[in-house]
C-alpha cells in the first residue's frame, strides 16, 4: 500500500523525528514496562532487568539493521548509498536480526550476571521479551506505511492496486498480542510463550505476508499476478528452517518444564545432567 503521507513527525531545525521511530520508540518503552514490570514479579532484580534490557534493544537493533542491509543489498551496496546502511530512521528493520541481535546480548548478559545455568534465565527472559515485540511489530509496520516501504505486490482482481502489506502485518502483530495474553494466563513452562510466538509468526510470513509482499524471488514456483501473488520468495525459503526450530524449541519447553518464576534464594532453578535427562531441581 502506498500512500502520500509525511514521513516526518516534527521538524525541529535540521533535526527530523519520522514517524517510524516514534513508533519504535513508543514500543520499546511499552516493552520495557511490560519486561520490568513482570520480570520483578517473576523474582528477578530491577537493575538488573533494566541493564538486560538496554543490552537487548541495542543488541536488537544492530541485529534487525544488519540482516535487512545483507537481505537487500542493492538498496544499500551501491554508490552514493553507503551512508543509508547506518541510517535506521529512515526504515528497514529485519525482526529475525532483531530476535538474533537481542537474544545474543541477552544471553551474554545473563551468563555474566546470574548464578546457575543460563537456560533456564533465558527461557523466562525471552517470554517476558514477548509483549514487547509484538507491540513493535504492531506498531513499526505503520512506521512502514508513512516510509512507502514494505510494499505488497501490484493485484489487477482486487479493489486495490497493490495489496497493503504493512496494514496486514500490523493486524498480524495484535493477533500475536493477543494469543500471547491468551497463553499466558495458562502460566506455561518458561520458554514457550516465546517459542509460540515465534512459530506463529513463521506460519504467518511464510504462509501470508511473503506470498503478497513485493520481495525477492528464491524460486518462480507459482504466480498470480491478477490477485498478486508470488511464491517462493527468500524469505519463505529461509522461513522453513526457523518455523521447524521454533517448533521443537516449543515442544522442548513443555518436556523441560521450567518454572517461569525464579526463586533467587534456590539458586536458577535448574541444573541438568540428571540421571533421566531430565533437568532438575536445584
């Protein structure tokens, strides 16, 4: 979809604040509140939480940059465009290289700070991560719209003239918010609420969001172009691989059964190499 609005929220002087990052901005603050709010609840420190936190947004978004300039090197490997790789305000953010970045400064976070093994820690992290990035993902896709970025493939059969992606992928993304709240009130072992998360998010892109999104061909194996689709792009390809993981990282969860709340006094949680292979109790 594409619509003729500014990018730009305000103009103070030679200092633009676009949309797109003040959506980014109001979901990483909704995020934060929710992470801290509930990682308290669930036994751990507030410093800590907050330092985990800045280590993940900026882990984050090094991660979501990175894969998106790899993922669409023509827009940025070519002369006179060098400057835009650094230039995150003006769009082009990877989720995957988001969940990566932030996941890997997470992890490292943690396995410096907390007693025991890391796992158990990163399992409950990584669902307390959850709301957060749904919001973003909510919320980063209308950034998208006012950008003229992530566009859906041009339809001739539908009452539009290309399909609007970005509203789709922002409806995608209070769907997951939702499913999230639904799941959580069940209070699942440690991990799975991120891992559903991400394995619905998968089905999503691979099944929705790709098949109608102008992006790269992988392999011309059906098009539509009348009701504007298109399969198998790159990143359907790359999807399978993640959907399957994130999958058995679910299954594993429930098999694991780590509590989602830790009790410091008790040390992690977990400790493994039990004779049943099996983690126990500390």
């Amino acid at each position: 979809m594409e619509v003729n609005w500014d990018p730009v929220l305000i103009q103070i002087g030679p200092l633009a604040i676009r949309w797109y990052g003040f959506f980014m901005a109001v979901s990483m603050a909704a995020g934060l509140y929710v992470l801290v709010r509930d990682g308290i609840r669930r036994g751990y420190d507030e410093e800590f939480l907050y330092n985990v936190s800045a280590l993940i947004i900026v882990g984050g978004i090094v991660g979501a940059r990175l894969v998106y300039v790899l993922t669409n090197p023509g827009d940025y490997f070519a002369p006179g465009r060098y400057g835009e790789i650094i230039r995150v305000d003006h769009g082009g953010l990877s989720l995957h290289g988001a969940l990566l970045g932030g996941g890997l400064a997470g992890w490292w976070y943690i396995r410096r700070r907390l007693p025991g093994p890391a796992w158990p820690h990163f399992q409950r992290l990584l669902d307390l991560a959850v709301p957060g990035v749904a919001i973003g993902y909510m919320l980063v896709r209308i950034g998208n719209l006012f950008n003229g970025e992530v566009l859906g493939n041009f339809t001739t059969a539908l009452p539009f003239p290309r399909h609007p992606v970005q509203l789709y992928a922002s409806a995608a993304g209070l769907g997951l918010l939702l499913l999230h709240h639904r799941l959580a009130r069940r209070r699942p072992p440690a991990g799975y609420l991120f891992w559903s998360f991400l394995y619905y998010y998968q089905w999503w892109r691979v099944a929705v969001e790709e098949t109608v999104r102008d992006a790269p061909i992988a392999w011309p194996v059906y098009a539509n172009p009348a009701y504007g689709i298109e399969i198998l792009t790159v990143t359907q390809v790359t999807t399978w691989p993640l959907l399957v993981l994130a999958w058995w990282l679910r299954k594993r969860s429930l098999e694991q059964d780590i509590d989602p709340a830790w009790e410091p006094g008790e040390g992690a949680g977990l400790d493994y190499g039990t004779e049943d292979g099996r983690e126990g109790e500390r």
